[in-house]
C-alpha cells in the first residue's frame, strides 16, 4: 500500500478554489471559510498524514504548477510504483 500527497502551498489553493467559486457559484469558497479549512487540515489530518508515513510509502507530489505538469509527476511515480517500464521507438 502507498499513499500518493499532493503538496501546494496554502497561497496557491486559495487562488485556485478563489478562481473556482467566479464559476462554480460556490458561496463557501470565500476567504472565511478558506482558513478554516486549513486550519482543520493543519490540526487534524496532518497528524493521519504523519501517522502514514509510520505504516507505508508516503509519495509526495508537488502540485503547485499546471495541471499537465503535475500529471507528468504524478504517472512517473505510478509507474515507478507498479514497475511500469517505458518503451523506446
């Protein structure tokens, strides 16, 4: 068993749920309700996370940059993890 985390800082997740509630109407993505929930997830989940890293692989992604670039990270460290060989035409 393996745990994949992806990791963005706290500035790049508000601006993506900010730019998210202009589409999606959402009226708890504003600023109130942001840092709440950060301060649930520093409080109270990341001591599951840290717990994990006790019992299983922890893979850590960066997640900050584009969504293309954090697939790429992301299937290299799958495939490492299910032995996934590429191929060379």
């Amino acid at each position: 068993m393996s745990v994949l985390f992806l990791e963005a800082t706290q500035e790049n997740c508000t601006d993506r749920i900010t730019f998210r509630s202009q589409k999606s109407g959402r009226i708890d993505d504003n600023h109130d309700s942001l840092r709440k929930r950060f301060d649930v997830f520093y409080n109270e989940t990341m001591g599951n996370y840290t717990n994990l890293e006790k019992i299983t692989k922890v893979i850590r992604i960066n997640s900050d940059d584009d969504k293309e670039t954090v697939f790429g990270r992301i299937t290299v460290e799958l495939d490492k993890l299910f032995g996934v060989k590429k191929i060379e035409i």
